[in-house]
C-alpha cells in the first residue's frame, strides 16, 4: 500500500512527545514489511542542522494564498523519504507555540492535501493529532483516497470553527466545532495510542468535552499501543550509558548508577534508592503530585531524585526550589537530552510517572527495557504497559496506584522503597520488566489490519506513467 504519515513531528528530527517517537519509527518498520511509507512534516529551522536537505524543491504549490515549496530528503539512516513542506511561518527555530500556530498548521495541512493531489497520490493518508485534523474532511470528496486520524492527546483540539472559516476552506458539509471535532467524524477510522485510552475518551473523565461524540464514532476508533525502538535503546549495546548489560547481567547496572550520580553531583551510593523522572514539565504529568509528597518522602527515606525535562515555568521553578533543599539528593535538569535520558533508564532504580491522564507513554517502557522499575498511576498507557508486583506469585512488572490522590502515591512509592531493600526480589522484579515485548512490529501488523479495511473501501487508480515528449523520459 502506498501511505502517507503527516505530523507535525518525527524523531528524531523533530519531536516534543510521543507523536513524534509513533512517526519516527513506525514508518521504518511498515516500509520492512513491504508497504511503500513516506512522511509529510513541515520544514522547520533548525532542521539543516540535523539533516542534509536539497537546496531546490521537488514541487511548488499554493494554498490558502501562500506559495509553498516541497523538498525531498530521507530520514538519517533509513530508507524512509521524507517531504518538508517550506513556508517562512516554518523558519523559527521552533515547534511549537507563537500567536500564529493556528494558522500556520492548518497552512501545512492544506499543503499536505494539495500535495496528495497533485503530486504523490496515496491510498491512504495517516494523520496525527489536530494539524493535520482538517485533512480528513477535505478528502472526503476524494474517491480513492483514505484517511486515518490518530489520537495521540486529546486535550489539544485545534482551532474553532469560526476560525477557520475565516482563514481556510469549510466545505459546506464540514461538522464539528473544531478541528479535532471535525477529524474523528470525517475519518474512515480513528485510533488512540493505547487500548485503555480508547476506552477512557468516552468518558466525561477524559473525553475533554468530547466524549459524547467519541462515543458516537466508538464503531470506527481503536486503541493501537505504542511501541519503542527496541534496536535504538538497547542496553547491550547503547552507546551513551557507561556499562552494557542484559537481563542475565542486570547487577552491572550498578556501574551505571554510581556513574550517574557522579555526573549530576549526587552523593555517591550504590546502596540509595535512586528516582528518575524524565518528563515534559505540565499539568498532565502529576507535577503537582509530585510537590507535594516529595518533601514528606525524601525526609522518610534516604533515596535520591533525579528529574529531567523541560516545560511550564511554574513547575520548573517548584523543582528547583525542592532541589535546593536537598544537596547531594536531588538534582533538577531542566533541559532535553536524549543520552541523559538513556543514562538515567539504565541508572535510576526506579522511574516515577504519576499522569493525571496519559495517552500511551514511552517512559516507562524505555524504564522497563533497561531494568528501572516504573512507579505509574493506573491510566490510559500505564494500564496497558505497567502490572503491579506481585512479590508472592513472582509477577508483575511495576508499582500502580489507582487515585490521583497525594497519599496513594506516596503509598506507592514506599513500597517500592522498602521492596528495593530485597535485593533478589527486586533483581527478579528487573528481569521481568526487561522481558516485556514493546517492539513496533507489534503495533505495526494492528496499523496494517486498519489500512487494509479502509484501502478496502476505495477503489485506487494507481498513478498512469507519462512520457515526457521532450526527453522521452518516463515519470
């Protein structure tokens, strides 16, 4: 099949959450299987830093009064081509925010649809999240091509209605209040990044005040789970940490984890609890759980915390303020660095994730590949990925709590406190976490099952060869 993924980020060119980890890897392995994948993504600044581009494009088109340029490159190391849709609102050397984010990717969709038209037809276009939401309704009308509309967080929706009739083209037949509103009723199908997500949308708890409509359309949404590169982090042969190791080896992580404190001023002990939290700094991320039951546990214990991410301002200075209080226990770094994050996976005990709500997630299953032991909350991704220990029957893979309440986290992170204290019941509890299948071969034959039911519906003239009368050359 001839597919077309269009998002606003792809690792590892690009990419802010989880979004961009789906678009970066899920292609690859589609393209393994013999489906001709290519991914449309807006050409931002800083770009040229990251990956060779072609200084002429491969096409030119127009859209809501804008001219834009398309070029061709491919992703590093890889097969996959890649399309950068070139406007000057892209140059910023940034994703996103700005006054103008509305407007700029509603442009880049238009642009993507205008690009499968004239230039290279799919059957079937994958669009991620509300900027690429109106591609859905604009294909409609198109016969043989289909679309796909992915979920990844809902509690960003796009633009009003009002809005974008004033800056786009509304079909007469358009529905919805706003872009996300519009995608899931135009798509041929819709899908989540995990099963419990799906499910918990339909709810006035998560739905976001959408989820009577989620539930209207239930019959065509799906919870895909995410998955990770399992060849990228690997930490039998991961490149950034200082000591490979494997589920047969896990007690060399200990090299690891001296070597992480000393990276990051911690006091040196092997024998300390060691917490990881690597994060976007929002709401959504239970930071607000974390202020206030980290003073009461850093008291209790003698464990150290480690946090790494970046976002509100807000949360960001409460973490430094709590890191200041405890010199050699705790450190906040307050930047995105991927061989950091790969440092603390394979160093940290255990990694914190007490999301409010949570698509899918990829922390904590990059935790569980390099043996740090996930302490979740019972939503979403978390659901799917993470069971809760069992010491007496030998199972489960991490610590949950249910509530998104103060004390139950606490409680949980406790536990997992005075279960690391037991040495072997904690490296068994390791090796199970390493033993979990999260690869993307997984996901990508559920994504194949969602393509060939709406391929299905369409019948796809594939594009007929022209002879070039000039150079008689056929394209």
């Amino acid at each position: 099949m001839r597919i077309l993924f269009v998002a606003a980020e792809a690792a590892p060119l690009a990419k802010v959450g989880g979004m961009g980890d789906v678009v970066g890897a899920l292609p690859q392995v589609l393209r393994a299987m013999g489906h001709d994948v290519r991914v449309f993504m807006p050409y931002y600044g800083f770009l040229p830093d990251k990956i060779k581009i072609p200084k002429e494009p491969i096409w030119w088109g127009t859209a809501m009064y804008q001219k834009f340029a398309v070029f061709e490159t491919t992703f590093p190391k890889t097969d996959v081509p890649l399309y950068l849709f070139g406007h000057p609102s892209f140059m910023p050397r940034r994703i996103y925010y700005g006054e103008d984010e509305d407007w700029r990717f509603t442009l880049f969709a238009n642009g993507a649809a205008e690009f499968c038209w004239n230039y290279w037809k799919p059957q079937i276009v994958h669009c991620h999240d509300w900027h690429t939401g109106m591609i859905p309704v604009w294909m409609k009308e198109t016969p043989d091509i289909g679309t796909i509309f992915t979920i990844h967080n809902l509690a960003y929706q796009g633009p009003w209605r009002w809005f974008l009739e004033r800056i786009t083209w509304c079909p007469w037949f358009m529905e919805g209040h706003n872009v996300m509103a519009a995608a899931v009723q135009f798509a041929d199908r819709v899908t989540t990044v995990s099963p419990t997500y799906a499910s918990q949308i339909q709810t006035a708890g998560y739905g976001e005040n959408m989820e009577g409509l989620l539930s209207y359309i239930s019959g065509k949404m799906s919870g895909i789970l995410n998955g990770i590169d399992t060849s990228s982090y690997n930490p039998e042969n991961d490149r950034y940490i200082v000591e490979n190791f494997n589920a047969d080896t896990v007690e060399k992580r200990k090299t690891n984890k001296v070597a992480l404190q000393e990276e990051l001023g911690l006091e040196v002990n092997s024998g300390a609890f060691l917490i990881g939290m690597v994060t976007r700094l929002v709401e959504q991320k239970g930071l607000d759980l974390v202020i206030q039951i980290m003073d009461q546990f850093m008291s209790f214990t003698d464990s150290q915390f480690i946090l790494l991410g970046t976002g509100d301002r807000y949360y960001e200075t409460q973490m430094w303020q709590m890191a200041s209080r405890y010199p050699g226990r705790m450190t906040t770094q307050i930047l995105f660095n991927d061989a950091l994050s790969r440092r603390i996976y394979s160093g940290a005990d255990a990694l914190i994730m007490p999301s409010r709500f949570e698509p899918c997630g990829i922390s904590q299953m990059l935790a569980m590949r390099y043996g740090c032991i996930p302490i979740v909350r019972r939503t979403g991704g978390l659901v799917d990925t993470v069971s809760h220990n069992d010491p007496v029957g030998e199972g489960g893979t991490g610590y949950c709590f249910d509530r998104y309440e103060p004390l139950d986290f606490f409680t949980s992170m406790v536990r997992a406190s005075e279960a690391f204290r037991y040495k072997d019941h904690w490296r068994r509890l390791q090796q199970r976490a390493m033993q979990q299948n999260f690869s993307w071969e997984n996901s990508a034959r559920e994504y194949i099952k969602v393509y060939e039911e709406v391929a299905g519906n369409y019948s796809y003239q594939p594009p007929t060869p022209e002879v070039q009368p000039e150079t008689g050359v056929t394209t």
